[in-house]
C-alpha cells in the first residue's frame, strides 16, 4: 500500500521516488502548496476508495506518513 501511494505522490507532484520516505515532509520537502495538497488528496480518497477527508484531519496530514497511516485507518476492508 505505500508503494502506491509513493507512485500516486510522484506522479501527482512531479518528484523522484527516492525523495519519498514516511518522514518526507509535502511542504517543507516536497514545495506542495494548498492547492496541490488537495489535489493529491481527492487522487489518494479515488485510489485508496475513501471517503472525503474531513478538513480538521487534512491539517494534520503534515508528512507522507500522516497520510499513510491516515489511509490505513480508513481504508474500507474488502
């Protein structure tokens, strides 16, 4: 499951997979402003078939980690 979302950041963002760690921070790391965040938001929740990530969690999805760990708990079983 990391592996997709590592693929799903570098083709989003434009940037190399040896960039991408669980520590890599979007903004500081990455350059991500507001609006590439939620981009690659709604492709995570179309990909990972989650529902919309409410915005008080969407502040606290800081690192590539964040986000995977936030995608681990809400991913629906199938």
């Amino acid at each position: 499951m990391f592996d997709t979302l590592k693929d799903l950041i570098c083709r989003e963002l434009g940037v190399e997979e040896d960039q991408i760690t669980p520590e890599t921070d979007f903004v500081t790391d990455l350059h991500c402003d507001s609006l590439e965040l939620i981009e690659l938001t709604n492709v995570v929740e179309e990909e990972f078939e989650l529902d919309e990530i409410p915005e008080e969690e969407l502040v606290l999805l800081k690192t590539v980690g964040d986000l995977f760990r936030y995608i681990e708990e809400n991913v629906k079983e199938s």
